[in-house]
C-alpha cells in the first residue's frame, strides 16, 4: 500500500467518522460527505466515537466538541494517546467561542466553526486526506 509523507497509508475510498450528538447535523454531514464520495460512520458521543476510531480506524475524524458521556476535547486526547489513531487527522467543529486553542491543544489538527460552511469544510477534508 503506498504511503503519504507522514507514513500513514494513501487514502482510497476513505472513511470518515462524524462524532455529533446532534441527529439533524450528524445526519446534514453524513449525507454531504456521501454526496462527494466518502464512506460515513458515525458516533453519538466521544465515548462512541473513541470506540469507533479505535476498531474501524476512520481515515479523518469530524469531532464535535459539546457532546453527552465525553467531550470532544477529551475524546481527542484519548484518540491521541493509542498507536492505532494517534495519527488520524482529526477536525474539530463547534459554536463554542474560544474553542479553536482549546481543541488544537488537545490535539485536534485542525478547526472549524459552526454553523459549518460545506465548502470550507469540503475543502479542509480534502485537504487532510491528500496529506
């Protein structure tokens, strides 16, 4: 399998995890991504979705913060910390202000505001897949 610059595998097909207890935005997310070709899992909160990361291992990882059992600031630090998604490109997104610092410092990759602008958000995708 070919490999990127930073040695993880060049993306083909790729799956991206939607962590969102939101049903209305995690379903508006998942059926946009699915429009442009991605395959979509999804978790209701960050409990569910280190879960997931860690038995699916998703290619990117849209990370809602204000989520019920575990954040996701906390669910980011605890992707972090396992050799299986440690290197996941992980984009936080949430209407909380001030939260861009406190998400990258947990080890989010990357930010985006909501309400999310679908061309932005397309274009961060896209971006961190081909990385």
């Amino acid at each position: 399998m070919a490999r990127t610059s930073n040695n993880r595998p060049a993306v083909k097909d790729p799956i991206i995890l939607i962590a969102e207890d939101h049903l209305d935005s995690r379903e508006a997310l998942g059926a946009l991504l699915e429009a442009f070709g991605f395959r979509v899992i999804a978790a209701v909160n960050g409990a569910q979705a280190v879960d997931l990361a860690r038995e699916r291992r998703p290619d990117l990882i849209l990370m809602d913060i204000m989520m019920p059992e575990l954040d996701g600031f906390e669910a980011t630090r605890r992707l972090r910390g396992f050799p299986e998604t440690c290197e996941i490109p992980i984009i936080t997104l949430t209407a909380m202000d001030g939260a861009r610092s406190l998400a990258l410092d947990a080890g989010a990759n990357d930010f985006l505001p909501k309400p999310i602008n679908s061309g932005v958000l397309l274009k961060k995708v896209r971006s961190w897949l081909s990385e």
